[in-house]
C-alpha cells in the first residue's frame, strides 16, 4: 500500500471531484485515478462511485474513510519525529505548547 493512494482516495473523497483533487495535490487527474484505483485494489473493493454531481463515497469507502484519514495522520506524525540532521527529533507544533509536569 501506498500513502499516495490512500492521500488520493482522502482527497477526492473530501473534495469529490478527481480533478479538484488533482488540482488540491498537484498531480494530473489521470493521476489520481490511477492511485485511487491501485489502493482500492490493495483493499479488494470500490470505494468511490459516480454519483450526481460528482464523486460519492461507497458503502465501504464511507467505512474506509476515517481510517484512511488517521493513517495520514499518523504517517504525518511519524514523519515529524525522525530525527533532524543534529540528532534531535521534530517536535510537532501542535506539542510545543503543551506543558508536561
């Protein structure tokens, strides 16, 4: 699996649209299909469909969509954290202003 087809699929979702989508990430839409079409592969079914007015989810991407969005999410959090070229690790924004006892 690949964190860009799981991106594509969040994108279009969000913005339901593949072409939106494209424009949002910076790829061309012909892209985005392939990506989108290579993860819902990797998870053995369709998770968006045409519907009136543009892209809809499916029953399974409705399912899949919050997991796909926490996989970001930590991806992205895990990413922070490698550490910098002097050894220390990122420290995520949103973890500067916390206060530890």
């Amino acid at each position: 699996m690949r964190l860009s087809g799981v991106r594509a699929f969040v994108a279009v979702a969000r913005c339901g649209s593949m072409t939106e989508a494209a424009a949002e990430l910076g790829f061309t839409q012909s892209a985005i299909s392939r990506q989108v079409a290579d993860f819902e592969r990797y998870v053995g079914t369709k998770l968006l469909g045409r519907g009136p007015g543009g892209m809809r989810l499916t029953a399974a991407g409705v399912h899949a969509y919050p997991t796909a969005v926490e996989i970001l999410r930590l991806a992205e959090s895990i990413a922070a954290a490698r550490p910098t070229a002097h050894g220390l690790p990122r420290v995520p924004p949103a973890a500067r202003n916390v206060r530890h006892s």
